[in-house]
C-alpha cells in the first residue's frame, strides 16, 4: 500500500528524537546558519521561504538579522517591526500595483515574524497581530486577488477562514483545504500554499481553528484533540453557501500533521490528505521540551521558553503538569486504522521538532487507507527541516504531483 519516497531512504530509530536545550545558545552562528539559536535559524529559514511568493525578499531578510541579538525575543520584535514598518512605507508611497501590493504582503510577513516569539501576554501583541491583518488584505487587495471573508460560528467564538476561488477550470479540480499547527495564523498560509495553488488553476479555503489566530486571541478558544469539530464546521459553512467541489483535500501544516489526519478520520466528505510533515505523536514530541521547562535555566533558552509557554496558551492550561497531560491526547495512535482516504505524508531528516521514526509508525498504522505516498527530504535538498522551511519549492512539487497523480482533474462536459 504505502509508496516510497525516492527522495531518500530512510533510516530511523529512537535515537532520531531531537535534543532538549537546557542552556543558553552560542553566541556564534554554525556556518551555513542565520543564528546558532535552532528556533531563530528555523523562524527566519521558514520566512525566508517565502520569497517565492513574492511575500519577503532576501535583502530585507539579511539587513534585519544582522541587528538581533541572539536569543533575545524583544531584539527579535524590534528588528522585524522595524523592517515591517519600512516596507509598508514604501508600499504607501508606490504607485505600481504589483510592486505596491508585494509590499504590503512583505510587510505582513516581517510583521508577523516580529510578533512570533513574544510572550502571549505581551503588551504589543494586540497592536501587532491588527496590523498584520491590515497589511495583508491590503496585499490582496492591491495585488487584485479575489478572496472571500468567511465567519465560522463555534463555541462560544467564531473561526476565521478565507476562500481563494480559483481560474476558471478550478470546479473540476479538488478543493484544497488549509489549516495550520501550534503556532499558526491565518495569513501564513497565503504565502505558504494558497499562493502556489492558485497559479496551478485550484480553488483553496484556508483556516483558523480554535487554539489560532484570532480564535485564541479575540474568543480565546484553545484547541482541541477532536479535531473533526472545527473542520466540520468549516465544511459545514462554506458548502452551505457554496457548490459541492468533486472531491476535498485537507492539508495540515506542521501540528496540523495531526490535525489533518485526525479530521479525516472522521469527515467522510474529505476525499484526500497531507500531513505536513508527520504529527504522529505531538506528547511525544512536546512532553520532553516542557519536562526540561521545570528546570529555571532552561527558560532561558527561547527554544525552551518559547515552546512551554506557547503550548500553555494554546492549550489552555494552567501548569506544565496540565499541559504534559493535555499533550499527550494528541496522537493519531488510536485513530489512524479509520483513515480510509488517500494519504502523503512529507517529513524531513533533519527535523529538530519531529523525530523521523514517527513517519514509519504512521505509515505502519494506515492500515486502511486507500494509499500511502511518503515523500522525505534530505539534507542537499535544502528541505531537511520541519516543513521544509528552505525547500518550498520541493514541497509544492511534491504536493501538487500528487494530486495530479490522485486527483486528475475531472474531464470538462
């Protein structure tokens, strides 16, 4: 059932399990790396990507890095808010379209690199996310994108989504749907996938469930393990205003490697998904970074500090205890044998959130899906990383060789 990735074979064991950082980083940068820090090499690498949609610029990247401190998260909002600010000047006084409107979503993207790594109870948080909102609309406004604001009743908030209808031809091809992970908000994944999607001729609804975006941050909505909630009420909403598409893929950025899978066990309308990358066990993966969050010298690595606090926020708990054991309801374990659709999963080999291993279990466990594609990355391909922050294009190509290979679109009447 399951098809092998000729990008590398693989080679797992326990041992693949990334380190817990205790201490302080270096203070000099290994070569071939934008800080010695892994989560401001990892936060900048996966911004950088983003060049590709015309949403960052090299440049701009380079000047703003060089003037953080290592380790530093206010030097790091600082750095970016300034570049933000910059870009979206020169956005305001630009008169050609498409140079105006790519940088208005340049300064989204600075703007939300700035904010990433602040505490949630940071004062410059609300301000901060508002304007990222703003610059992106503005971006897709100018740029002449059409989009479509939807509002998604749940709980006792609503979930944010927005429609990219796509080119004509777009009806016969499947929907794709977007979702992210533990750190996600809405106007990542217009630079991350949507973009790319579009130029191929598809239609995509991204989205916000509870524990992102504005959910958390305006309804205070955490997540949730039952993710076949929140995307029910997605599908729900938008068919009920909108053309049943021939068939639906759900793709899961990052902790929507867990999310993505987990909905498909349970939503018979989803006809195929992505994890992006593997999520097959998120307590195994997290419960070792808040274990070490106990010790006080650990908190003073952002890798740590970050990761522990986050996870208190989104989750919605109280202690690290609380949130070991809220962590640990979060595996595809129980789950995976119901997943009867068309599965790829993309990992990397270098992952220093996931370790490899847990793409074989998950691949071991779908017994039932309809078919099993698995693409790996290595290290010269320069997607090696989780989510293949230095390899877009690589995991554009893999996702959208897939779909044609699944999903052909269907013959016009």
């Amino acid at each position: 059932m399951s098809e092998k990735s000729d990008l590398m074979a693989r080679s797992a064991s326990n041992s693949d399990a990334a380190p817990t950082a205790v201490g302080p980083a270096p203070a000099v940068s290994p070569r071939g790396r934008f800080f010695a820090n892994p989560t401001f090499h990892f936060e900048t690498l996966r911004n950088a990507g983003y060049i590709i949609s015309n949403c960052a610029d090299l440049g701009e990247i380079l000047e703003t890095v060089k003037v953080i401190s290592e380790g530093d998260a206010q030097s790091w909002y600082a750095s970016w808010e300034a570049t933000a600010d910059r870009v979206f000047a020169l956005a305001q006084r630009t008169q050609d379209s498409l140079s105006k409107g790519g940088a208005y979503m340049r300064a989204a993207t600075y703007q939300r690199m700035a904010e990433f790594l602040l505490p949630p109870d940071d004062s410059k948080r609300p301000e901060s996310f508002e304007k990222i909102g703003r610059y992106f609309l503005k971006g897709l406004d100018t740029l002449g994108v059409r989009y479509e604001r939807i509002s998604i009743s749940y709980g006792a908030g609503k979930l944010r989504a927005m429609y990219f209808a796509g080119p004509q031809g777009a009806e016969r091809k499947p929907l794709l749907i977007y979702g992210g992970g533990f750190d996600s908000i809405l106007e990542e994944y217009y630079p991350n996938f949507a973009e790319a999607a579009l130029k191929r001729g598809y239609s995509v609804l991204i989205y916000e469930g509870p524990g992102q975006g504005e959910a958390l941050r305006k309804y205070r909505l955490t997540y949730t393990s039952e993710w076949e909630k929140p995307v029910k009420a997605v599908l729900d909403e938008f068919l009920h205003a909108h053309p049943k598409p021939p068939k639906i893929v759900l793709i899961g950025m990052s902790l929507g490697g867990y999310f993505a899978p987990r909905a498909a066990a349970f939503e018979q309308r989803i006809d195929g998904v992505v994890a992006y990358d593997t999520m097959y066990d998120f307590g195994a993966v997290l419960g070792p970074v808040l274990a070490a969050a106990k010790n006080p010298r650990a908190m003073n690595n952002i890798s740590v500090s970050w990761a522990c606090r986050n996870a208190l926020w989104t989750m919605g708990t109280k202690d690290i205890d609380e949130t070991i054991t809220a962590c640990a309801a979060y595996t595809l374990s129980a789950v995976a044998d119901r997943i009867r659709q068309d599965v790829l999963i993309l990992a990397g080999t270098e992952d220093h959130f996931v370790p490899l291993h847990q793409t074989a279990e998950f691949e071991k466990a779908l017994v039932n899906a309809r078919s099993v594609t698995t693409r790996i990355f290595d290290g010269p391909s320069g997607g090696a990383g989780h989510c293949q922050p230095g390899d877009l294009t690589g995991y554009h190509a893999a996702v959208f060789d897939w779909l044609l290979d699944k999903f052909a679109p269907r013959p016009a009447n």
